[in-house]
C-alpha cells in the first residue's frame, strides 16, 4: 500500500517513514501543506497520514479541499489537540481518524489499517466515468450501452482510473496496483496495455479520453 505521509516535524516525519516502511508500506513524506495537498491529488495513494498544524495551509484545510474536490483517500490526522470541539471540526471536514501525540506506532499502524479496511456493504459494484461504466462483479464494462471487450489487464488499469476520477495516477502508481512490484515503471506492457485501451475507447466511439500527462500519469476526462 502506499501512503503519503504530510509533516514538518524533523523526528516526527524519519519516525513515520520508518515505522511505516518497516510494516511494509511505500511512504512518500511531505513537508508542506499546499504541496502535501497538491501532491494527494496528484497520485493514487491509498491513505493520508496528515498533521493538523501544517506550514502554509493546515490539515483540517487540506482535507476540506480535497473532499470537495472529490478525492476520497482515507485520511488519517495527527494532533497534539486532545479537545472534542477540535476533533469534531476535523471529522466534519472528512477526515475518517484522529490520533493523538505522542501516540505509539503500534497504533497508528491499527488505525491506517481501519480506514483503509472499507466495509463490505460499501463496496461499491458500479464505477462510472462520463460514458463508461464498469461493473466490477461481472468484470465487464460498457460504453453507453454497448458492451466494451477489455483484456484483463486493460480491465484493471481502467478500473483503476475510474476509481480515482479527478485524480491524475502516476505511472509507477498503475504499475504497482494492476502488476504488482515486480514490475518496473520503464517496462513497455504498461505502455502496450494503454495504448489499446486508448484505442478500444476510441473505436467503441466513446466521448471520453484516456489523456497521458507526461512526467504526470493518467487520467480520464470525460467529454462535453
């Protein structure tokens, strides 16, 4: 899983990127609020571990923007603040934990795990992006309302873009989640895979456009 961890403090940040590669996760840390935020939208980590005091724009501000803008990466906020009003705020804002300081990794490690575990009765079944549709039980997907014949892996990258819509996926990010980690960001059958997806989207008329930022991702965009 990848996670990205948003603080400025010196030993907070080293023990988090420790503890947290130690459990197995790949940690990108940031130290500022506004590329912290603009670093969440950018890439499809599966959970956010925020502090509330943030230089430039704090965590509660963070979370708000990116709620409202779509992104539902589960957040986890860190705070020295142990006040009911103060949590209160935070959770009205969308983020889905607190956790006090100090706290021991132990348990922070339990409660990424909780946020990141959804429900299965909120699972979702149906993920739409303009005029595609996915069915994940049935692993079909649909243009319209006629059928799109998908490869596996074509299934899975596109899947993969329609759960993150507005939210350009990085390359390696693709890579890891659709092939595991063995595979390396420089090897052709992500590219191979993209380039007929893009072209069985093209010929199935679809008004909606699989767009390569360079240096960026992915991302679909669907048309007016």
């Amino acid at each position: 899983m990848w996670i990205l961890v948003i603080e400025d403090d010196d030993a907070l940040k080293d023990l988090l990127r420790l503890g947290l590669t130690n459990a197995g996760y790949r940690v990108d840390v940031v130290t500022d609020g506004v590329d912290g935020e603009e670093r969440a939208r950018a890439n499809a980590y599966d959970a956010l571990v925020i502090d509330w005091r943030l230089p430039r724009r704090d965590g509660r501000a963070i979370v708000q923007n990116l709620r409202a803008s779509g992104v539902q990466t589960p957040v986890l906020i860190l705070t020295a603040l142990d006040g009911l009003t103060h949590k209160v705020s935070g959770l009205d804002a969308g983020a889905d934990d607190f956790l006090t300081k100090p706290f021991a990794m132990e348990e922070l490690l339990a409660r990424l795990r909780a946020v990141t575990r959804r429900p299965p009765g909120e699972t979702k079944r149906f993920l739409a992006v303009g005029d595609i549709r996915l069915d994940l039980a049935a692993l079909s997907a649909s243009v319209g309302d006629q059928p799109l014949h998908l490869r596996p892996k074509e299934f899975a990258v596109l899947r993969e873009l329609c759960s993150q819509a507005g939210v350009t996926v990085s390359r390696a990010s693709l890579g890891d989640r659709v092939w595991g980690q063995d595979i390396h960001t420089t090897d052709n059958v992500i590219d191979v895979t993209l380039s007929g997806l893009r072209q069985k989207l093209r010929d199935s008329g679809s008004s909606t456009q699989l767009v390569t930022q360079r240096g960026v991702g992915y991302r679909l965009v669907p048309g007016a």
